[in-house]
C-alpha cells in the first residue's frame, strides 16, 4: 500500500553535490524542497571521524562509503553481441552511496573543461575535417559553452575554497598556472597546495623538457577557509587518505564541508535517508512529472508528490529511472534512434611505474593529499596537433600519486615474482624509492554508437526491476591516443633520474575489474536536437519539462579531466535558469 | 542536540535539560544529525584461536602463508605475521560470505572483462579449496601441505598459480589468486584487523601507518621519515610507561 | 472608625479599585500587563529569550511553554509547569501579582514555596516592568490544555515546606541595584548576568545544599558530566585572555578565535544568546571582564613525566591534525586548545568529557558550521585518556592538577548510564 505524502514544492532524487547545490539554490527561491537519498546520512566526525577513517582495508579495499552491489548493481559487456553479466563485486568504477554522494570520497580535482570542450564536433571537424573523426564516432557539440558556465565554475570553486593557481586570468596567461585553460574572471580562493617530493620533481623534469606545468586544482585545501555562505573549513594536512575516504579533518570540499550546515538550517528543507526512488511518476499524458515513489527501509512505499523534480542520482542511476519511468526514448544502437541511454563514456586512464635508487631518492609517498601533483596539459583536448597522429582526444598527465597505502602501493620492478622472498625484497627495497601515480594519465573517452547503456533482459534488484547494462569497449582512438600519452609520461619519469620506468597502457578490451576512475558520464545527454539528446542546455528534459536532470549524465562525451567541476557549474547554470526564467513561467526554456 | 536523558542535579538552581529538535523517524531537518556514540568506530581483533579454519585448515594455510611471505633476519613471515588469522577473520565477516555483493542468480561464467561470478563466497571457496588441495598433497605426497618441505610447498603454489595444479571440484588459479590477495591485505593492512602484527609489515617498507598531520614535512623533500608507525589502536608510546 | 472616617475609607476604596480596573482596561500606566501593548509584548518576547523560559518550560512534544519536561534531581523528579494561558492548566487565571510572586519570590498562589530548580534567586533581580513584560508576552502564547503533576518528589521532598530552610540560607529577595560608579553600560551587563540570564545558575560553585557559593561567585561548577568554565577575568582559568569582542561574538554566534560552545553551553546559545542585541551582549562582556580573577598558582607537569610523554605521543598521532602540533587550532573551527579557558579548569569534567564521548558544537545564524569533535573514548584506554588530558592541561600556556586513570573511569561509566 503505497502512503501519499503531503506534496512539496520541489523534489531531489539523490543528495550529493548536484542535488546539494539545487536544494540550497532552490530553497534560497523560497521553495519547499525534499530531498530523498537512497543511503545513509553521513557526518565527518561520526563517520569519517579522524582516528578511524585511515583504514585502507575497509574504505579502498572494501570500499564501506560507496553503494554495495547487494543493494544493487549493473550489468556488463564488451560488444553487443554478448550476454552482460552483472558486476557482482566493484572494480573499474565505484559508485556513490548516501547524502554527499561521491563528494564524500572524491579526491577533490577540480577541474574545468576546455573551451573547445563545449563545441567538440564543430572545433574537430572544422580543424580537421569530418573525415578524420571515426564513423561511429557519435561525439556532438553541447549547446552550452564555456563563457556561458564561467561564473558558475568560479561559484563552485569558491564554495569549495579550490586551492590553485591561475593559468589565465581573462585572456592574461599567467605564469606558474595551466596556460591552456579557459579564461577565468578571478584566482583561485586559496593557494595552490603544496607539493611533496615526487610531485615536485616531476614538475621539475617537465619544466626542463619544456612543457608548462602547474598545480593540479585542490579541493583539499591549502589554508582554512570561509566560503561564501559564511562556513568553515579547514586546512589540509596531506594525510594520504583521500579518495574512498571520507576528510576527517573538514579540510576537503564536499556537500557536508561547505552546504548541508546552511542547507539543513532553513525550515523549507527536508532530507529522507536510506529511501530508495524506484519511480518518477508522469501523468496520464507522460509529458508532466507528478513525483516519485520510493521505498523506506522498511519496504514502505510512499508517494511524494511535487511540481517540480529533480533527478540527481548520479549518472548511471539518473539513466535507469529514466529508462524505468517511461520518460524519453530509448536508445538504440542499431537504429541509431532514441535517446536515453545514449553517448555513454568513461575516461582513458593508464599509468607509469618507476624505480630509482633508493640511496638517493626518498619520496615517503604517504604524504599526499586527493588533488596533489604537478600537470602538464599539452596534450589535452585539442591543445596540440593531432593531424599527424591519427586520433582526436588526449587528456592532462601528471604525477598525482595520492598516498603510499601498502595494500595497493607496492610496485615492484618488472619481472619480480609475485610473492615469495624475491618479491618481499622487493617491496621493502623500493616502497620509498618507487612511484605509482595511479591515474597519471587522465585521458577523454569519446563517445560511439556501440558503447551506450539500456535495461538489462535477465538480472535484476531487489524491487524486481531490470538492472542497468551498460555496453562498453575501447575504440581504437581512445587506445591510440593513450600509447601516445602514455609515452609522453613515461619521458618525464626517465628525466626525472628514475633507473626503470615500467609503462602500463591502456588496452583493449574495456576490463570491469580494473579501476579507471569513476568518471561514468552520458546516457542522458545535453545538447541541442532532441532527437540527440535527453536534456537541453539547461538540463531540463525535452520530453518533461518540469524534470530536470543533473550530473555527468549530461555530458555528450567525456573530456580529458576530472567531472566534478563541470557537472557542478552546470546546476549553478541551471539552478539560475530555473530560479530566473522556469519558476516565473514553468515550460520548456529552449524551443528546439 | 541529544536526546532527552536522565540527569542528576543537585537541588538547586543548577540542572541541565536537553532539547531536541522534534523529529520524525526518518526525516532529517532543523540541523545536522549527531547524537554521542554515532558512527562505527572497528572493533580490533583481540580474541584469540581460530573461528573459521578448523586446525588442519589453519595449518595449511599459515603454511601457506610463510611461503607467499617467507619469514627473513628482519622480517617475520606471513604466519608469524598473522596473515591467517586475518583470513580466519574475514572468513567469518561479511567479505566471507560476499553480503555486501550481487549474488543473485542466475550464475555464468563470463570473460575476463566481466569479472568473478562464482556462486561461491569466499568462506565456501577456501573450505572447498582447502580441502581439495589437502587430498591433493595425501594423493601426491601422502602428507598434507604444512608437512611438505618448503621447495616443494612453492612447486605447488606455483603449480596452482599457473593453472597446471589442478584441484578437484575448486578453481585452483582462482583461489591462488584471491589466497594472494588476502595474504598481503594481512600484511599490510592495519594490525586491528588480526595481521601486521606489531606494524611489521609497516616497518618493513617505513610506512608511518595511522598518522593523520604531514603539514610539517610537506616541504621536507628527500628526507626520511623517522618515527615509528601508528595502527588505528595506538602504538606503544601511547601508554604510559611505570615507573 | 467614625462614620465619616469610614465613609472616606469605602470611597477611597472605591476609587481605588475603579482606578485599578480602568488601568486595567486602559493600558500599562499601572504597572500592569496588558495584552494589547505591543512594545511591552515585543519586549517581553526578548526578555523570555534572555531569561531562556523555553529551556525547561518548552513543550516536551514542542508546544511552546505547555510544560511537562522533566527534570531529574538527586530527590525525585520535578517537572517544568505549563506557563501558557489555559485557564484549568497553565497560568491563565493567575494575577500579575501572583506571577511576579512566583518569578521574583519564589512564592506559588496558594503560598507555597517554588522548587530553585526555577531559578528565582536569580530572577528576584528583575524589575517588575520586565517581569509583566513577559507575562504579557506569555498571555499571547496559545493556551494548551496540557496538565503537569510538577512535583513528583517522594515524601519528605515533596514539602515544599522545606524549602524554607533553604530559603532563609540562600535566597536574598530583592531587585538589583545600580552601582553609580559604574557605567550605564557595565550595569545592563550585571542586571543581564545577575538576573534575567541567570548565568551563576551553571557558573557559579555551590555548596553542598545546592546554594551558591557567593564568594567564588562565576568561579566555574561541574553539574552533569560538563563543568561550566570560570567566567571571570582570569587569563589561566576564565576570560581573561578575550577581549569583549570574543566575548560577544561567542554568545551570538556559539564561536570565536578560542573556543566553541557545545552541550548545555551549546543549547543556550541556540535557544537564547545568539538572540539577544549586539548592546546587551556588550554589555554583558563589559561586566564579565570586571569580574576579579581568582589568583591560584600551579606549575605544569614536567614534559618528561612518564604521563606526559605518553600524553604527547597520543596528541601527536591523534589530536594535531584538527588542533595542530602548537594546540591553536583553526580559528572559529577547532578549538585553540593551547588557550581556551575550558581546559584548565579546576575539574577536567568537560575535557574528559569531550574526549571520550565527542561533542557537537553550537550552529547558529552566524557560525552555521556546527564544527563536530569526534569520540575517542573507542579508541583510548583509561589511562590513555588521563595520559592526553593531562598533557593538554599542562602544555602551551596550561598548568594544571594531572587526571587520573581513576578519574576518567569514573567518567566513562557515568556516561554510559546517561542515555
């Protein structure tokens, strides 16, 4: 027996950092909101408390803070032509779980995407010509640029207090900062971390080799800070626990570091934890959305009516409500027709491993904090010629080695054993002197026909609902453009002064078992032909417009950096759109 | 703020009431949630004997372990390390039993891509495996795997690592895999969690363990870190010495 | 009595209660309440706030002032009375007379005598202007029917008579003077502390029957597992190292550069402080800070102290990366330990407190992060604990007794027993 609740102004499908920002935005607008997370409520000093949350076992090995897959899970293939399986235990991705989401355990790199970013297809094909982008290449052009979410990435960093140096402050490059970005309109809120040994010297090299690098962009910060909001945080202190973890310390920007104290103050704010959405209900036309239904822990099901929804549940989820809800076509890849589900992506992640002599290099890898690490990224986007290489895309690089945890931290040389004494020498003789960045190559994955996500036909949830499948694999482009950065890396190593330098490209096929980042993207994506895309370029849904769909979903392809900045300035865009032009006249805001 | 609870006062005009904000089971509003005792602070291992491996079972594989982790003058091994008692006590926990995951039919083995999908959870994989592995050795050897000599122990490891030992009803390249793993999670991870004992492991490598503030040695480039390491439980300069 | 005599007295009589019952119907020039003033209304709702009224008499399901919670004391349990205006079971039929009697005199209708857990010896500071304020402003408090058995003390406790004894020891009836050699300002501040905001009621020593201890007067008191800190000007153990900037923005906002309210400190600022005007907190400050110090020499512990290496160990590894290796802290975020009056304190009750059970701190308008300590009491030993807490209250600026083994078990336990 379904229980219908007294209806609310706005409802929130999720309460991480997207659902976090339109909840403040939208209660600031004087709106009731309810927010219903499938998780549970999390708090620094209770749950990522500061003598408990350094626990490599349970947090990055068991991965505690993320969803686990008995609650649910996806499935997965290669091509087409297999059967997916489900992903019974996670490996290449980890997906978020309870308020704050994935800004909980985030590393905090906080990145903008480039100018030609927003306008990829036009950029490419106008520098290149059509006919060097694959066929099945489905990249497409956003309907939104960087000018237009300039102040909107600045609003984000300065809630966050991103630590960094400015690279070109608009149209003025500026020396020690990354000279192929964006303009921005001021500096960063705080300093530039600073940097340990290796992250220095990797710096160093790449100074010599003649390439511009710069501090990556730190939402672990460098200083205490005050953000706009009048909240308080703290300064890093490098503790090498970063990503999977949740900050015990208050010194990384998450949604409960710099929004939920304001947010849960204001009387026109309500959250529900460890509620479960299992619907978005439409009404009889199935252009209106009317609320949603969810699940308590119980297994009560309630109705939440509301006038206007937001799905913010993070990129996969947003996807299978929508495929579930009935809202917007389904894509197919065969037709090539539909939408939801389609331009699916991840991100082209390899690494360098590198040895030095441990008489004269000592690293003590264990200080570092998520966002720590000198870039270079001349070999991003389209920063540099691709006409004679024969692939489109490339990505930042850097040594950005976040902590020595030894349960994943002890590389050895090339040709040890595994395991026995040669393989314990090994270890102990090159812990200090070895290095490991991890994602040191954070490559774009474009985004193709064949790779794309629908419902899956045999497994499913706990509510009996078809789980999401995603198909995926690596085109030769993404591998191309990898071996090629990768190279690149491994040349700065080897200046650096390290004796062995152990490349590990990224190869076909796509494996779920490896980790790459959690940086899934598309499946409901933004852009200006609704027969291309799920939203427009306010991420409301064509198909419903009093839906609106945040996050990296709306992301037509994937660039070379991090998500978190871009998917977060996007609902200050849109949070703005609809607090200025939607509440004032509820419709569509574009007319395609 | 915290619940109502019981408060002595003196009488008097001194006394203490605690409010709360009203809220409903839940529905979180009016300010962030806490109240004293919240979170899920570990339990460190202390008990000790084994809770999962019968004592044949554990024979094998501290064996086992002293081969993957030979012990050498510095160093302790994986046994002394306590690497299967470690094992021992994930077996019994949720990684044991696979709570956390999908484990809904129907099972298939898939590719290498798609990742394990055994119905089996680990508890179940290293009963049968261990079993399997022990007639084996009788079959073989006419011992079981601790009493063999130790060049002979690495041949069969060695055999299940790379597929040509084949144990019967069990997945031996699979469960040498995962029999790695967890030996080097013993070794490795924080000793509450029954290996590392005594931060060995940590003291091998000169990892400082549990210390949270590097802000005075961020700029301390090339140096080696001296102080010992710290487990989530403390280390030994924590207690007061008698005097 | 004459005739004549006694004619005059009806007449005067008379007029008298003509004059009163116009009063009544006219406005306050009387002195009476009067439910249709609205500046003696809005300054009544303030002064309830300054006075926290709500922090016993709140309904306990949330109806404002309807009474019932309890309150636990070491003879039985009393609970705060329904202070709304319903007829059968609030004070809606009581005088002004009988509420002012029963604010300022601790004096019920029928005669009886009020338990101090309603702070009257406080409140008898109060002019009778602001003690009618606030009953007109509780006269437009929606009457809930709402009944409350207030005392529910076992036999002999239930006497109210007995309160006379305690009475004629500690309750000096009387409104609060002005000191003319002091400042306009300087005495709001004391009327404030002394009155209305009762802060002796937590800050002040007692002794053993409960009264207070005049003499140490804001010299600090441990009630229910916190010690609420020394608030006279002593740089060791008080506010002696704040300036009045410190002060008010502590009270307004639960926050400054040292320190951060939380517990009952933490509620009050929600519930009432962070309420009142920026003139009387400064007001407020002006008087704290002419609050003599009490000179007590101590000498810290000497760092090589077995106790003491093994404090510093502990805070090395587990307190300096929110408190940092030097004690200060982050301004506003975590306490500056190295300075904070709280940690020197004569008894450690709060310290040992906070570091086995964790504590959350005050969230307000102006500081809205509501900074969170978290629990060590999991983690540490008996020993561990007394080992840290005697290191930080012997460290930077601090000398202080050490904390025993003893001490923190004895703390530990009554913890446990207090959900």
């Amino acid at each position: 027996m379904t229980t219908k609740l007294p209806a609310k102004d706005v409802v929130i499908i999720g309460l991480g950092w997207t659902g976090s920002i339109l909840a403040h935005e939208l209660t600031e607008a004087g709106l009731d909101v309810i927010a219903i997370e499938r998780g549970p409520w999390r708090n620094t000093a209770t749950n990522f408390a500061p003598n408990y949350a350094q626990d490599e076992l349970r947090y990055r090995i068991r991965h505690e803070l993320f969803l686990q897959p008995a609650q649910t899970t996806f499935t997965f293939r290669n091509k087409m032509d297999q059967n997916a399986l489900p992903i019974r235990s996670w490996g290449a991705f980890m997906p978020p779980n309870g308020v704050g989401g994935g800004g909980v355990h985030w590393n905090a790199e906080t990145w903008r995407f480039l100018p030609s970013d927003f306008v990829l297809r036009t950029h490419l094909t106008q520098r290149y010509g059509a006919k060097f982008l694959p066929q099945d290449m489905s990249i497409q052009d956003w309907g939104v640029s960087y000018d237009d979410l300039e102040p909107h990435y600045d609003r984000f960093e300065y809630l966050c207090g991103t630590s960094g140096t400015a690279g070109n402050l608009n149209g003025q490059i500026q020396p020690g900062g990354n000279p192929f970005e964006g303009p921005r309109s001021r500096p960063y809120p705080t300093p530039a971390q600073q940097q340990p040994f290796s992250h220095a010297l990797f710096g160093k090299a790449a100074a010599e080799l003649g390439y511009k690098p710069f501090p990556q962009p730190s939402g672990n910060l460098s200083q205490a800070y005050t953000n706009p909001l009048n909240v308080r945080m703290g300064p890093c202190t490098y503790c090498g626990f970063c990503e999977w973890f949740g900050c015990g310390n208050y010194s990384k920007a998450s949604p409960q570091t710099t929004l939920l104290p304001v947010l849960m103050r204001k009387a026109n704010f309500e959250a529900r934890d460890l509620c479960e959405v299992t619907r978005i209900n439409t009404d009889s036309t199935g252009k209106r959305a009317t609320g949603v239904t969810f699940v308590d822990a119980s297994g009560n099901e309630y109705e939440q009516p509301a006038d206007l929804v937001i799905l913010s549940a993070f990129t996969i989820f947003n996807v299978q409500l929508l495929l579930l809800s009935k809202i917007g076509t389904p894509y197919d890849p065969l037709s090539n027709k539909g939408v939801v589900g389609r331009n699916f992506t991840h991100q082209t992640i390899s690494d360098v491993e590198s040895f030095f002599d441990k008489s004269k290099f000592n690293f003590n890898p264990f200080i570092a904090s998520g966002a720590i690490g000198m870039c270079i990224d001349e070999f991003n986007g389209d920063n540099f010629d691709h006409g004679p290489h024969g692939f489109v895309g490339g990505g930042y690089m850097g040594q950005v080695q976040t902590g020595g945890r030894p349960i994943q931290t002890t590389p050895v040389p090339p040709g040890t054993p595994r395991w026995g004494a040669k393989w314990k020498d090994a270890v102990r003789d090159n812990y200090l002197s070895a290095l490991k960045p991890g994602t040191g190559v954070h490559g774009s994955m474009y985004s193709y026909r064949d790779v794309y996500m629908d419902l899956d036909p045999t497994y499913r949830d706990r509510f009996n609902r078809p789980l999401a499948r995603i198909t995926m694999d690596f085109h030769d482009n993404e591998i191309k453009q990898n071996a090629f950065l990768t190279d690149k890396f491994a040349e700065v190593f080897h200046a650096m002064g390290a004796q062995q330098v152990h490349k590990i490209y990224r190869k076909a096929p796509y494996d779920v078992t490896e980790y790459q980042t959690t940086h899934l993207c598309g499946g409901a994506i933004m852009g200006t032909d609704p027969k291309t895309s799920a939203v427009n370029r306010y991420s409301q849904s064509w198909d419903v417009p009093n839906l609106f769909v945040m996050g990296a979903s709306n992301f037509p392809q994937n660039a070379g950096y991090n998500p978190t900045g871009t998917l977060a300035a996007l609902a200050f865009w849109s949070a703005q759109a609809i607090r200025s032009r939607y509440l004032k006249n509820p419709g569509p805001l574009v007319h395609a | 703020m915290a619940p109502p609870s019981r408060r002595d006062v003196l009488l008097g005009t001194a006394f203490v009431l605690i409010g709360d904000a009203a809220s409903k089971a839940g529905v979180v509003r009016g300010q962030l949630p806490w109240h004293a005792n919240a979170g899920s602070p570990p339990q460190p291992i202390t008990q000790s004997g084994w809770l999962f491996f019968t004592a044949d079972e554990a024979a094998a594989v501290e064996a086992i372990a002293d081969r993957i982790i030979p012990p050498d003058p510095n160093t302790p091994g994986g046994k002394d390390a306590g690497c299967a008692v470690y094992i021992d006590r994930q077996l019994i926990g949720s990684f044991g039993t696979s709570a956390d995951l999908y484990t809904r039919a129907p099972f298939v083995t898939g590719t290498q891509q798609q990742g394990p999908q055994s119905p089996d959870p680990p508890a179940v994989a290293y009963r049968k495996s261990l079993a399997a592995l022990d007639r084996y050795c009788r079959a073989q050897e006419g011992k079981p795997f601790a009493e063999l000599p130790a060049g002979r122990q690495d041949q069969l490891l060695s055999g299940l690592e790379a597929g040509s030992v084949q144990l019967e009803g069990s997945d031996g390249k699979a469960f040498f895999g995962m029999l790695l793993k967890n030996m080097q999670e013993g070794f490795f991870a924080d000793p509450i969690y029954g290996g590392n004992k005594d931060m060995c492991g940590w003291k091998m490598i000169g990892y400082p363990g549990a210390h949270y503030d590097y802000r005075d040695w961020i700029g301390r480039h090339n140096e080696r870190y001296p102080h010992a390491p710290v487990s989530i439980a403390g280390r030994p300069d924590w207690t007061p010495k008698q005097a | 009595m004459s005739t004549s005599a006694a004619r005059v007295s009806l007449v005067a009589l008379l007029a008298w209660l003509m004059l009163s019952s116009s009063a009544r119907v006219q406005g306050a020039t009387f002195g009476a309440s009067d439910r249709q003033d609205f500046a003696q209304i809005e300054r009544g709702r303030y002064l309830t706030r300054v006075a926290d009224c709500v922090a016993c008499h709140a309904g306990a399901d949330g109806t404002p002032f309807a009474g019932g919670r309890p309150i636990e004391t070491p003879f039985g349990m009393l609970r705060a009375s329904n202070i709304t205006p319903d007829g059968a079971t609030g004070i809606g039929t009581w005088s002004d007379a009988q509420f002012d009697a029963a604010i300022r005199g601790g004096r019920m209708p029928d005669g009886s005598r009020v338990y101090p857990a309603m702070p009257y010896p406080y409140y008898t500071k109060m002019s009778r202007n602001d003690v009618l304020a606030i009953r007109a402003y509780l006269n437009t408090v929606p009457p809930a029917h709402h009944e409350v058995m207030s005392n529910q003390l076992p036999f002999p406790y239930k006497m109210r008579s007995l309160m006379a004894v305690w009475d004629a020891l500690y309750f000096k009836e009387g409104e609060f003077r002005e000191d003319a050699s002091k400042s306009p300002e300087w005495n709001r501040g004391a009327y404030l502390v002394e009155g209305p905001g009762h802060c002796g009621a937590c800050h002040t020593p007692k002794t053993s029957l409960g009264g207070d201890e005049l003499k140490h007067a804001y010299q600090g008191y441990a009630l229910q597992g916190w010690f609420a800190p020394d608030i006279t000007d002593s740089e060791d153990v008080g506010l002696g190292r704040w300036s009045p900037t410190d002060i008010v923005e502590y009270l307004k906002g639960g926050h400054n550069k040292y320190s951060a309210a939380s517990g009952p400190m933490g509620e009050e600022v929600v519930d009432s402080s962070s309420r009142w005007t920026e003139a009387d907190l400064q007001a407020i400050a002006e008087y704290l800070k002419g609050l003599p110090a009490q000179r007590e020499a101590s000498r810290p512990l000497a760092g090589g102290d077995p106790v003491m290496t093994a404090g510093a160990a502990i805070y090395w590894d587990a307190c300096s990366a929110c408190h940092k290796a030097d004690g200060s802290g982050v301004p506003y975020l975590f306490p500056d330990i190295a300075h904070a009056p709280s940690v020197a304190s004569r008894e450690p009750t709060t310290l040992i407190r906070v570091v086995l059970q964790g504590a959350e701190t005050a969230a307000t308008d102006e500081e809205p992060t509501g900074p969170q300590m978290p629990a060590f009491g999991w983690q540490l030993t008996d020993a561990q604990v007394a080992a840290v807490v005697t290191y930080i209250r012997n460290s930077w600026s601090h000398a202080a007794p050490p904390v025993s083994e003893r001490e923190v078990r004895a703390a530990r336990t009554s913890l446990a027993l207090d959900r």
